[in-house]
C-alpha cells in the first residue's frame, strides 16, 4: 500500500488571489461592505443628524412634487423611501439622496393623464431601462447631452414648474396642465382668485425665502466658541434647514384654526391614505370607465422615458432621481456615508403611518410655495452672458432647448441634443487648418483628421498647392493628429498620386506612433515622413544625409521601431 500523499503546496511566490478578487469584487456591486466594518459611533451620530434634515426637507417636498406629477399627494411619500434603503447597499457617495424632484416630476406628468397606475408602470419601465444601461455601460451616451442644453432644459422646466403652481397659489380651479393653455387660462381666470390662499402663499414663500437667507448667512462653528453660541447656532441651523417643514407645519396650524371655526379660506390637501399600499406587481393594464386599457397601448406612451428604479414601484412609487438640493442638505449636514438614508426612508415611513391625518389640512398654496422657492434656482440668469463672453455658437443648443421645452419637455431635449450633436460633427468634418508659408508650404490641421474632414483637407491642398502655378510641395503637419482611420489612408493615397502626377512632393511630419502604423499597415506608395519640417526642407533641396523614411519598416528611425513594436 502506497503511503498517502502529502497535500500540495503552491510554488514559491504564489499568492492566493482568488480570495481577495472576490472581496473587491462584493466590495464593488455592494459598496456598503468597503466602510461598514470602519463604521464609528461618531459616523453613527452625524448620520443620524443628516438623516433627519434630510427627512424633514423631503416630506413636504414630496408632498409638493406629488401635484406637479399630476398624482395624489401620498404617491410622492411612497417615492421618497425607496431610495433611501437601496442607495446604503448600492450607493457610492455619502452625500447623494435619492427621491422625488420637481423636473422628475413635471417629466412624470406628461405620461400619467393624472393616472396613478400610469406612474407605477413608469417607474417599473424605467427601471429596467436605467438597469440595462447600467449593464451595458451605456452611461457615455449622456456625455452627448451637453451643458447648454442642460441649462437651457432646467431653466424652462423651472418657468413650466413654477407658473403651473401660480393657480394654487391663488387658489384658481380648472386651469389646464399645457403650459401654454395654463398661462391663459390663469390670466383670463384672475378675477377668481381666492384672497386667503393668495395671502398665506405669498407669507410662504416670504419665510422661505427669510429662512434660506438666515440660512445662507449663518457664520461657521468653531470650537472656542461658547457653549451657549453653539446651542444657539445649531438651533437656528435646524431651523432654516427644516424651514419647508416648519412653514408647512406653519400653514396647516392656521387653516385648522379656520376649520375649528367653521369657516375655511383655503383649498386644502384633502384625505391622504395612511401606510404604505401593500408590495404587488406593477399594473400592466388599466380599467376605465370607457373599457380597459391594454399594457400595449401604455406603453406606447411611457417608452419615451428611462431613468430610475425598479423596487419603488412595487410600492406604488413614482419615476425618481438623485436631488440636488437634498444633497446638498445631506453634505452641509456632515453626513460621513450612505447610511444617513436609513433614518431619512424611516423618518418618511412613520409620516405615512402617523402624520398622514394632519396633511389633510396643508393648504396647496403653502405646498405651492414650497415647489415655487425650491425650483427659482434652476433657472440660471447668468448663462445666456457667460456662453455669449465664452463661445458664442453654444448658445444656438440652449436657446432651441430652451424654447421647446414649453412646447414639449422631451422635444427640447432631444432638439437641444441635436443641435449640439451637430455642432460636434462640423467641427470633425470641417476642422480648422492653420497655413504656413517658407520654403515647403505647411498646412496643419488644428484638430484631428477624421473620415468626414478627408474633403476639406483635400480641398485645401489642391486649392493652395496642385492649382496653382507652378504647383507647390506640401508638408503636412500631422502633430495634432492621434489617429486615422481606412477612409482617411484612401484619401492621403489619391492625394500622393495627384502631388506626382503634377511633379509636387507631399511630406507627412510629425507623425504619432499610432499614425504612423496604420501608415505602415496601409504600404502607401510614394509616400515621405520626416520627423521634422526641417528634414523635410533639407530633402526638398536634396542635400545630401537627408532620407525620409518612405513606407516601410527598415526606413523608419530606430525609436520609432521601439514604438511601434511595444
């Protein structure tokens, strides 16, 4: 009987690397496990401060953009927590909030006809889009969406977002949601206007508007500072930082005075189910009284749109996306990770079981006012003098963005990305060549050489050299080029036959290593590189030590060789 092998041992200098792959590898599809084991109680405690204002902040906002969605109030709470709990597994920023924002929800409008079961789907929709781009890397396709035209669709989002809450502000009835039929019809309704709501929307938007100046200007904490300083300070930091919450608060204390009085001035919220709706499969088909509509025919409306998660709309959330100005609250709030969404999604989800009975009595202009005073700073007064100080030319994208978004959101993004996308390929096809004049004329192109710019570089040779007489050598300056492509090579070989056809020399200087062996792959005829303009002169005068390197491997210097063979 043979004796029993020993185990086997790994060679000298092996590592076990399959372990620590698979660590980095969990760590990268699940954040969390990257600082959860660091995690202190000084994180625990700044956390839970930043949950809180973050909380505070989002509860009336989420009221408030529920009505730009076109959707009952209590659909922006039930899109406010999701995100709270997925992002601690999934997000990689300590600062970033997920949930309900006002453009998410003007986009949301235009695709629910004022339908609950409409959004669910929508969000389930874009869920999966948002997913499927995120495994396809599909994320570049944004990077074409340039800033003219984001600021172009944020400013008039914030016009469409604030006029459209002029009605509730003063209290008008049956205004339209089409931009253009709301501005008319809330001109020609004017005379309608409630005086209660009209004067609590305007002390609103008043204090927020105090409150975010306080805010703005309180002067930093230091640690000399007295106790009682630093009290002081943390009071009047919560409260400006919680100011759409104590205003609305503020607003709902009065109009239940009035309603214990027996009389009511203003239109007020109205009954908001309490708790969460119970976990169910987003609808793929809706009922109405004219007979039931088909997931087909849904689609066909809510296809347009991709953007956030899945798992919301199991709970009946809304479309939603990261919010600006909550992370900015969750930063200023010194949030150490992701964590802080915890106590925010909790604080969200005890106002649906428990505060659900007091929001019947907001009155819709204080939540107006909110909407209105969070949406002001999109809309950016400076751009139109900053692109015109800058460059011109971007202002054609956000003025065409800018203009039809009134008429449709999404056709003002996609003509303002359009435009941009346009402007982008003219400069590749039509890019600047700088001419200069000596013994060779030198022509270099100030950007790279790419297919569609293979007829202007041709134009300009034949224009400048082979036309006129007698016919001129060229060098051509390839330093700002990193790459060509086939059809480009085709176009430097009909060039070289015109240039010998009519007894003129084109050179090629300059050339990058990449370049340079596409050339060599392509074995053009006739052609001449030099790795200066002077190289290129001392030929063209047939001085004696002066060799190009013509077209194949053995001529080509020996750095270059290194090169081309790394």
């Amino acid at each position: 009987m043979s004796p029993p092998m020993s185990p086997m041992k790994p060679p000298k200098g092996f590592a076990p690397m399959s372990c620590c792959w698979s660590t980095e590898t969990m760590q990268k599809w699940l954040p969390f496990l990257g600082w959860l084991p660091d995690y202190t109680w000084y994180a625990l405690k700044m956390d839970f401060i930043a949950g809180i204002s973050v909380g505070l902040t989002v509860i009336p906002q989420a009221l408030a953009y529920a009505e730009v969605a076109g959707l009952p109030p209590q659909y922006g709470l039930y899109s406010a927590f999701m995100g709270c709990f997925v992002y601690f597994f999934l997000g990689t920023s300590r600062d970033v909030t997920l949930g309900p924002t006002a453009i998410m929800s003007l986009l949301v409008s235009f695709y629910t006809f004022h339908e609950p079961a409409y959004a669910v789907l929508l969000a389930f929709l874009t869920g999966c889009i948002q997913l499927g781009m995120g495994f396809l890397r599909l994320g570049l396709l944004l990077d074409f969406i340039s800033c003219p035209v984001i600021k172009g669709f944020t400013s008039a989002a914030a016009i469409i977002i604030g006029f459209g809450q002029i009605k509730n502000l003063l209290g008008l009835q049956h205004i339209p949601r089409q931009f253009f039929l709301q501005v008319y019809y809330t001109f020609h309704n004017i005379g309608e206007t409630r005086v209660g709501d009209a004067v609590l929307g305007l002390v609103c938007m008043v204090l927020l508007l105090v409150l975010k100046l306080m805010r703005d200007h309180v002067p930093p904490v230091h640690p000399e500072m007295p106790t009682g300083v630093r009290l002081s300070h943390g009071l009047v930091w919560t409260a400006t930082t919680a100011r759409n919450a104590l205003v609305v608060s503020f607003a709902a204390l009065v109009a239940y005075s009035f309603q214990v009085t027996g009389y009511q001035p203003f239109v007020l919220t109205g009954k908001t189910p309490e708790g969460l709706p119970d976990a169910h499969i987003p609808p793929f088909s809706v009922t109405t009284a004219n007979g039931t509509i088909s997931f087909t025919e849904m689609v066909q409306e809510l296809l347009a749109l991709g953007f956030t998660n899945i798992l919301g709309s199991l709970f009946s959330s809304y479309p939603v996306t990261g919010s600006f100005g909550r992370t900015a609250v969750n930063a200023q709030s010194g949030v150490c990770t992701p964590a802080g969404g915890l106590m925010t999604g909790a604080l969200v989800l005890l106002s649906l079981d428990y505060l659900t009975s007091l929001f019947y009595y907001i009155p819709k202009s204080a939540l107006a006012a909110v909407i209105i005073m969070a949406v002001v700073p999109l809309f950016d007064t400076k751009i139109v003098k900053t692109l015109w100080r800058v460059k011109r030319l971007d202002l054609l994208p956000l003025c065409v963005t800018f203009l039809l978004c009134f008429w449709e959101v999404q056709y003002g993004i996609l003509a303002g990305t359009l435009v941009s996308v346009l402007i982008l390929l003219h400069s590749v096809a039509r890019p600047k060549i700088q001419v200069s004049e000596g013994p060779m004329l030198v022509l270099q192109p100030a950007s790279g050489l790419h297919f569609p710019a293979i007829e202007t570089l041709r134009e300009a040779l034949l224009s400048r050299a082979l036309e006129t007489s007698p016919p001129r050598s060229v060098a051509l300056d390839c330093t700002h080029i990193c790459s060509i492509d086939y059809t480009v090579v085709l176009g430097l070989g009909e060039l070289l036959e015109d240039f010998h056809k009519r007894g003129a020399t084109l050179a090629l200087i300059g050339l990058q290593v990449p370049v340079l062996r596409v050339l060599l792959s392509a074995d053009l005829k006739g052609v001449l590189y030099f790795c200066t303009l002077e190289e290129a002169e001392k030929y063209l005068k047939q001085e004696p030590g002066t060799q190009p390197y013509n077209g194949s491997e053995d001529s080509v210097p020996e750095h270059k060789i290194a090169l081309l063979k790394a």
